[in-house]
C-alpha cells in the first residue's frame, strides 16, 4: 500500500472493502449494522462466542478488519444523526 491509497482507503469503506469476497463483506455490512443498533455491550458478546470462528475474525483484526470498523464508524455515525 502506498500512503495514498492507505489514506484513501481511512475514509472510503469501499476501498477498503476492496479484494474482499462478497460473502464477508455481507457477514461484515450485516454485522456492523447489528453492534452499531445494539450497542457495545453486545459487540462484546459477539467477540466472546466468535472468538475461534474464522468467520468472525474481521472482529479480531483479521481480514476484513479495516472495512468493518469504517462500516462500523459509518453506521453509528448514522445512528447519531438520528437521535
């Protein structure tokens, strides 16, 4: 990654997303929209039963990491804005 493209990709959830398979990008977008509605106290529960799921490891810094926390960011930033 060169720093443009890692500073692109800070900002746009879609480069970030990028090389990532359809299948995980849903089980991210899906995922990210749930912890955002439900709060911290779930996202915990979540991390503590996918622990060893290989599934789940965008939770834990593994692929996928960095599109599920601008996804993340990106919906909590629109449940803000609603209340």
């Amino acid at each position: 990654f060169s720093a443009v493209a890692m500073a692109s990709s800070v900002n746009n959830p879609t480069a970030a997303g990028a090389g990532l398979s359809p299948d995980l990008k849903k089980r991210i977008e899906i995922m990210a929209d749930h912890i955002a509605r439900n709060g911290t106290e779930f996202e915990n529960t979540v991390r503590q039963k996918n622990t060893n799921n290989p599934q789940f490891a965008f939770l834990y810094s593994g692929e996928g990491s960095e599109y599920y926390n601008q996804v993340l960011s990106a919906h909590r930033a629109g449940s803000a804005a609603l209340e």
